[in-house]
C-alpha cells in the first residue's frame, strides 16, 4: 500500500535521522510503501543538510526548504500542495507521534469508510502545567465561539486523496491547520494514542508561538467577531445620535452651557 508521509520540521538535525530511519523501518514492516516529503521550516541548524542527505540516501524522499521560519502551520500547507494526491500521514519528526499507530489508523479508516482518521491524545504527554491550562482553556473558548471542537486532537493524522485534494484548495495566509482539517467536513474516525517522550533536541514551540496560533485560530474559523463589531458599532452610532438630540433640545431650550453644544456634536 502506498503512503505518503508528510512531517514538518524545524531545527530536528541532532535527532531527526534515527527518527526517520525508525519510521521507516516501522512503516514497511507493517506493509506500507512510504514516501516522505520534508518541510524544512527555516531552520538554523543543519536540518536542510540532513533532509539533503536523507534525499541522496534514500530513493523515497523530497524535501522542501524554506528561506525563513514560517511556523509549521504554514509548513505543514506547503508540504500538502507538494504532496501527491493520495493516502497521505501527517505526523512529527520527533517520535511524539509513533508510527505504530499509523497501521492502526488505516484499519480504522478501512472499517469505518472513513475519509480522515485523526490521532487523539489519550493525556498531553510531559507538557508543563500552565501550558495544559492554557491549551484546554483555548480549545472550550474556541468550541464555544466556533463550534469546532478539537480537544486532545493533533495534527497526528492520516487522509485519503479526496481530502489532500480539497485542502488544496485553500490559500490562506494564516492557518490553523486542525480547525481546517475538521472544517472541509469529510467523515472523520478517531485512534486514541499515547504522547511519547520527545526522541533528541528541543521543542520549537513555545507558549508565545501558542497564544499566536490562538488568534489565527478563532480570526480564521469565525465570522461571530466581525458580527460583534458591526454590532458594538451600531449601538455607538445609536448612542451618538441620542446624545446629539439631547445636545441640541438642551442648546435650544436654553439649557447649554456655552462652546457645550458644539463640543458634543463634534466629538
């Protein structure tokens, strides 16, 4: 079976070569044909040297570079318009996403004639506790103002070539991939996964880099902050006008303090 592996990476060269070997290994020992295609995403150590290598070295992977760091929302679209449409994973470059699991997803999506099936996370691994606060807190205000909810989901996942096709067709400039994954509507199946220790180097992400996706998040997947806009916009011209009508009774009954009236009106 043919598979196309698409992994985002940034700053991975002290351990990405293991890890790329031990998936692999892993993918044709579970009777896949894997392809890999790498995103490397302005990273500033070796890790496009190593991808060049991997390239040389191995007949089944491509890789696309960067000239700066993008975020791997970003990356991850890149890698999806260089990707073939086809059976398609995406997944980590750090083992955090074990590929033993991915035979697992595609039994699911056989059984369950599904499009997509997404990795959830059965707990959130060694992540500190304010950033589990923060991540929960994010996906229940993002479920509550858009309705999407992806809570322990990740970009764990694997997607069949109707999906790859119509993600395809979306340009946007800021993304939040899983909001859009789950909004292109496709059947969708779920594996439960456990989060593994990170295999070398140094997690990119930082909560900064959260609170950023955040925003892009609920900018991108809601039109319900323009409608509070318009609103708010409406009840301050509303407000205007009646303060306008009780400035000029007051001017014309006598009741205005002089350079009052005009002060009002203007404003």
């Amino acid at each position: 079976m043919k598979l196309q592996v698409l992994i985002p990476l940034y700053n991975e060269e002290e351990a990405f070569y293991n890890c790329f070997v031990e998936i692999n290994k892993v993918l044709r020992a579970d009777g896949f044909e894997p392809s890999f295609v790498l995103v490397d995403d302005g990273s500033k150590d070796g890790t496009w040297d190593l991808i060049s290598k991997l390239s040389d070295e191995f007949s089944n992977v491509r890789g696309i570079r960067f000239s700066r760091n993008f975020g791997k929302e970003i990356a991850l679209v890149a890698g999806i318009d260089a990707c073939e449409d086809c059976l398609t994973v995406i997944m980590d470059g750090d083992l955090q996403h074990p590929p033993k699991y991915i035979k697992t997803m595609f039994d699911e999506m056989v059984a369950g004639d599904f499009d997509i099936v997404e990795a959830s996370k059965k707990s959130r691994g060694k992540e500190s506790l304010m950033y589990k606060i923060f991540a929960k807190s994010f996906y229940k205000v993002l479920k509550l103002i858009t309705g999407v909810d992806i809570d322990n989901s990740s970009d764990f996942k694997l997607m069949n070539a109707k999906v790859l096709s119509k993600l395809k067709d979306f340009n946007e400039r800021h993304v939040f991939f899983r909001g859009l994954v789950d909004y292109v509507g496709f059947a969708k199946g779920k594996v439960d996964f456990e989060v593994e220790d990170r295999v070398g180097g140094k997690s990119s992400f930082s909560f900064k880099k959260l609170i950023m996706l955040a925003i892009d998040a609920v900018v991108s997947y809601t039109g319900k902050l323009l409608y509070l806009v318009f609103a708010s916009s409406l009840l301050f011209l509303l407000f205007s006008i009646i303060m306008v009508i009780n400035t000029l009774y007051n001017y014309f009954a006598g009741f205005a303090v002089s350079g009052f009236s005009t002060v009002i009106i203007l404003v």
